[in-house]
C-alpha cells in the first residue's frame, strides 16, 4: 500500500501552494506521487466540482451541497485514490473529508453524524494517514485567495469566498477542533508564515512520518 496526505484549511490559506511544493519534493526524490484535489479529481467529480463552486448556485441548499460533495468523492476515491494507492504510491489530495466537516458541520450547521454516515460510504476503507492542516486567519487567507482569483483565467469558483467572514472563522475553528481530536493524524503549520517557512516545516513533519519504503531524505 502506498500513503495518503490530505491538505485542509480555510481559503487562501496555502493549501494548493504547499501540497504542489511536497509533490516536486517526493518526485525529485524519486518516488511515485499522485498529486489529486477535492471537490473533483477525475472527469465525473469534475464535473460536480463546477457545480459546487459556481458562485451562481446560490440558492443550493446545505442538503444538496453535501450529497453533492459526497457523490464527487464517491467517484475520486473509487477511480483515482484507492487505485493508486494500492499501486503503492503516494496520494496528495488537497481537501479531502475533513473540509466536508469543517465546511458543512461547523460552517453551515449539519448534524456531524450525517456527515459521518456520508464520508464513511464515499471512502469506504480509503481515509488519510496524515493531515496536514495550513492555519491561517481567515482574514488574511480571503484576502489572497481573491487576489488570485482577480489574476486567474476561467470559471470564477468563488462561492465559498462569498460568504461572509464569520463562516470562515467558524470553519477554522472546525479544523482546530478536528486536529485536537486526531493529534496523531493532523499536524498544523502556521499559513501566515512565508511560503518557504511553511514549507520547509511541511517537508520536515512528511519525512517523518512517511513509512519505511517510502521514506526519503531532506
Ligand atoms: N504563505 C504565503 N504568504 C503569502 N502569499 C501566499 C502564501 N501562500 C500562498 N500565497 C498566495 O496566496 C494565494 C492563495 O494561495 P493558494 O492558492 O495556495 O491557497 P489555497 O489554500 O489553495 O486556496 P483555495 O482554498 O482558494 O484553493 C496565491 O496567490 C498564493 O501565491
Ligand atoms: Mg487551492
């Protein structure tokens, strides 16, 4: 079996920056990386993705939102995480199950069972051995992720970034809460730090923890 590591926090906070810097890390040293991103991954999820993003769809329900999540994740862990990693590579997947928590739990209010029920039927044995939640103020983390979007071509997906900041502050809280409840799973950098400073705490925290035939040196 390979290894699995998800990248969770709030917009902005680093998450595609840092999860691309590990993978051109792992590849330079040699090892078979899957780099994959939630919602979407493969052409169906994909297609779900610019449903959920679309900053039209305002008026999707909380219910329609996590079955929708839940569908798209059925389908990238089936066709693309599983396969992998019994291939025995490494999955870097930014966003995974624990942003459906965060989001629709403690940002929208869903009862955290349902959400359970949900994420254990869409990844059936397939969950994350480490996660690396980037922390950062949601303020800050707003702020660049629509920077980015104002300098980047194609669909606005910009529904999250819409709402308003207490959503994000509880959002945060959320992933707080989560890493709080799964010390051994979730390791937290601080997203307000410089990219590299994030980055060289992330790259220490993976050579770590990676498992024997995996490991590489820094
Ligand atoms: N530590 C940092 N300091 C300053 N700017 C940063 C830092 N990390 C990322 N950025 C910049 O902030 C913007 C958002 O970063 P990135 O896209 O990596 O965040 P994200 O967490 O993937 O966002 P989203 O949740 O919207 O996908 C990018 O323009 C990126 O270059
Ligand atoms: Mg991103």
């Amino acid at each position: 079996m390979g290894y699995f590591i998800s990248f969770e926090g709030v917009e902005g906070c680093g998450k595609t920056t840092q999860i691309k810097l590990l993978h051109e890390f792992l590849t330079a040293r040699g090892r078979s990386v899957l780099l994959t991103r939630e919602p979407g991954g493969c052409a169906i999820a994909d297609k779900i993705r610019a449903i959920l993003l679309d900053a039209e769809n305002h008026a999707m329900s909380p219910l329609a939102e996590l079955l929708l999540y839940a569908s798209a994740r059925a389908q990238h862990v089936a066709e693309v995480i599983t396969p992998a990693l019994e291939a025995g590579r490494i999955v870097l997947c930014d966003r995974f199950f624990d942003a459906t928590v965060a989001y629709q739990c403690f940002g929208r209010g869903i009862d955290r069972d349902t959400i359970a029920v949900l994420n254990t039927l869409a990844c059936q044995e397939t969950t994350p051995e480490l996660t690396i939640l980037v922390d950062c103020d949601p303020h800050i983390g707003l702020s660049r992720a629509r920077k980015r979007i104002e300098s980047s071509q194609g669909p606005r997906e910009e529904r999250f970034e819409l709402e308003a900041l207490s959503f994000h502050q509880r959002v945060r809280g959320g992933y707080l809460h989560l890493a709080a409840e799964e010390p051994n799973r979730f390791v937290i950098v601080n997203g307000d730090d410089t990219i590299e400073t994030i980055f060289a705490a992330i790259s220490e925290h993976v050579v770590q923890h990676l498992p024997e035939e995996l490991r590489v040196i820094c």
